[in-house]
C-alpha cells in the first residue's frame, strides 16, 4: 500500500538499539495512544491532504482522488487538533488504541523445530522461526522440493524461499513465482503465500487436482522478500514498510523495493524523489540490492525452464489486479485475458467466505505505481501471465489483521489461486 508521510514522529519513539532477531516484540510502547481514524474524502481531496501535511501524520490510505478513503494514524498529542480538523466529515475509528491492536496480533505461538503442520497458520511468527518452518517443510518433502535463495538483501540476508515440484522432476517444467512481505508491515502476505505452498505440498499425495498443478509446473514461494524491512517491523517499528538502505545525504533510511525496479521506474507521479517518503524509488532504478537480486533469480528462471505465473502478494485492500501500473492507458499483451482470469479469480475468492475483491489494471484499481515488480515481470521478466493482489481487510483492521484471520484469508485466496491454475492457457 501506497503513502508518504514525515517519519520523524514514529522514528523518534522506535528503539535505536539493536535487538536480536529472537526479541520479537515490537516497541509497542511507541504507539501507545495512537489511533487510526478512517475520513470518507468525498469532494475533499486537498482539504484531507492540508491537514495530513499539516500535522506531519502518517497514513495507512492517502487521500488519493474524489470519493476515496484516507486511513490516518494520529500520536495522542495530535488526536484532539484532528478530531477538531476533520469536524463534520464522515470519520470511523479502526483503531482506538493502536498499541494493543499490535500487542494483540504480536502475541506469537511458541514453534518447535520439526513441527510444520497446520497449526502453525494460528498465529504470526519471528523472521527465524519463518526461516525454520521452510527448512522443516522442506524437510518433510526433501525429494520434491529445496530450499532456494535469491541472493542477500542489504543486511546481507538470504532471500529465502522454497522450490518444489511434482513427478517429473526438478527444473523440468514452467515455473510459478510468488512473492510476499516486499512491504515490511504486511504480514498477512507472509502466512498466505506459506499457506499456498504447504497446501500444494501437502496435499500432492491426496489431491488428484493438486498433483496435477504441482505435476504441471515449479513453484517457488518466497514469502519474505523484504528480510531487513520484515525484522525492523518485529523488533523496532512494527509499521516500518521500506528496505532499511541507507541514502546518501539524507538521514532517512529505506528504498521501496517496489517501486525500484529497471522498467518504467522514471515515469513521474507513480514513486517519490523524497527519501523519506514511504514510496521512495530510489537514486536509480534497481539500485535495491533486494530488486537486482530478484530480478537476476527471475531471468535465470524463465531462461533456464520458462516463466508461467508471476504473482506479488501484498496488503491491504481486497484487490486482484493486472498490468499496468505506470500507466492507465497502457494495455498489457495480454490484457484482455489478464483481466477476465483477475475477474474470475475474484469471483472464486468471494464464493468462499463473501470476502469481496475489486480487479483490474493496477493504475486504474488503485494508483499510478512505476517501477513496480509486476510490470517488469510481465514486460521483462517475460512472465506469460502476471498479477499482484491486495489481500484482507478494506478498513476494519489495515495492517494490523488479527492472527484469526490468517486461515481464512489463507482458504479465500486458495481459491482464488486455483482458479488461475485451472484456467491459464
């Protein structure tokens, strides 16, 4: 998700020190009193604009256009100065004390190395126990899948993920590609994309229409993209949405890895110049150690055995969506089918639990995004078909989605998934 907001409030109350991975616990002592208020736009664009500018607030939602919806965290000092700011628009609070919705969503089920079964989508995890549940997976399955990496991130982590095929054997067939966490704070994205990969293996040996996807091409699932950003949220500040790069002459910290890939990354109004927004693209286009790494692991793939299906996950909005997002004009080669399979993926998604889904071309879904990965992937990457969707909630809860949550968001998107598999040409 998309905004640009000073950090310098949130900064100032996160923790310097360094914390070890094992610590998860973000410094939810920082958001104590913090609200998230929910302000319906209508014809107020610049008017919500001014007082976000104003009183330096973060938003989850920027005001972006007539009609839209703005979700503004406010500090307790400013709650008063907003509430007065925003007299007589229509406001809902999501969260009436952000600090507990976080302590809430942090509290993380203890994980024994050896034990991946489905208990472990009750709850959010630390970075190594994610890294552990892989191993295990893997572990379990270890002649039809492995552990991969797609190089270091700019901490020098290893972009993790898990390879696994079918009967055929290894690297012989098409391959489907996920990401998930690129942005830091979506940790829902993380559980999801675990829960596609643990349901295809898992069930190869018990589902004939599971077997035949698995049989049919490679998957590789990289749940945690954004390593260094991903930690930072469970240690220091659990809103925390960049890389943690450093960028010369100024003191704030962080590239957006998705919005910094090589194409289409110069076009205006998609990405901020500013280092300290949140949509920072960067000084040059995959100047992210994360994107080049990424990027370079997508080619050898599609060289080496061709690139079927390329699917970012993020948060939150409910969305499933197409090429483009530096344009809203711009047709993709296949936008017509691109299109219907995201229409009949989100049909497939409601049938399970209602959950309601908005498709089509990312500029015209959500916001003009340049230098996005889902546009290199389809453009460069040479993905046959590609897509990025916005997972759970629209609102209620943003971010921070409670660990109840994680199963059903998993089941929905299942079926969304499956759809695409059953009907790609």
């Amino acid at each position: 998700m998309k905004s640009v907001f000073a950090f310098s409030t949130l900064l100032a109350l996160a923790s310097a020190a360094a914390v070890p991975e094992r610590q998860v616990r973000p410094a939810v002592t920082a958001y104590d009193g913090y609200k998230v208020f929910r302000v319906a736009v209508k014809n107020q664009v610049n008017k919500v604009s001014k007082i976000i500018e104003q009183l330096e607030l973060e938003t989850w939602k920027a005001p972006k256009a007539p009609g839209a919806l703005a979700d503004i965290v406010v500090p307790p000092s400013k709650v008063a100065e907003f509430e007065a700011a925003v007299a007589g628009m229509e406001v809902t609070t999501m969260h009436e004390d952000l600090a507990a919705s976080i302590e809430e969503e942090s509290n993380f089920s203890a994980y024994a190395v050896g034990s991946a079964n489905a208990t472990w989508f009750n709850s959010y995890h630390s970075y190594n126990d994610h890294l552990q549940f892989l191993r295990d997976l893997q572990a379990t399955y270890p002649t039809r899948s492995a552990i991969v990496t797609s190089g270091n991130s700019n901490e020098g982590r290893p972009i993790t993920g898990i390879h696994f095929w079918g009967s055929s054997g290894k690297g012989k067939k098409p391959a489907v590609i996920f990401h998930s966490t690129v942005h830091a704070r979506e940790w829902i994205t993380t559980m999801v994309n675990e829960y596609l990969a643990f349901n295809l293996l898992t069930k190869y040996d018990t589902d004939a229409e599971i077997k035949s996807f698995v049989d049919k091409y490679d998957f590789y699932v990289f749940p945690v993209v954004n390593p260094d950003g991903f930690v930072f949220t469970q240690t220091n500040t659990r809103l925390w949405r960049k890389n943690r790069q450093s960028n010369t002459g100024s003191t704030c910290i962080g590239r957006d890895i998705n919005r910094n890939w090589n194409f289409q990354w110069s076009v205006t109004g998609g990405a901020s110049t500013n280092p300290c927004a949140e949509d920072y693209k960067g000084r040059a286009a995959s100047d992210a150690p994360e994107t080049t790494n990424l990027a370079n692991f997508i080619r050898s793939v599609k060289s080496s055995q061709g690139l079927k299906l390329f699917i970012d996950w993020h948060a939150y909005s409910q969305l499933f969506m197409t090429p483009y997002g530096y344009s809203c004009t711009a047709r993709a080669a296949k936008h017509t089918e691109l299109v219907s399979l995201a229409a009949g993926a989100a049909s497939a998604i409601q049938a399970v639990y209602g959950t309601r889904f908005t498709s089509g071309p990312i500029c015209s879904t959500i916001y003009k995004a340049t230098g996005s990965s889902v546009d290199w992937a389809n453009d460069v990457g040479g993905s046959e078909y590609t897509f990025t969707a916005e997972l759970r909630d629209t609102g209620a809860n943003g971010f921070v989605l409670p660990a109840s949550q994680i199963v059903p968001s998993g089941v929905e998107t299942w079926a969304g998934l499956r759809y695409l598999l059953l009907n790609m040409k």
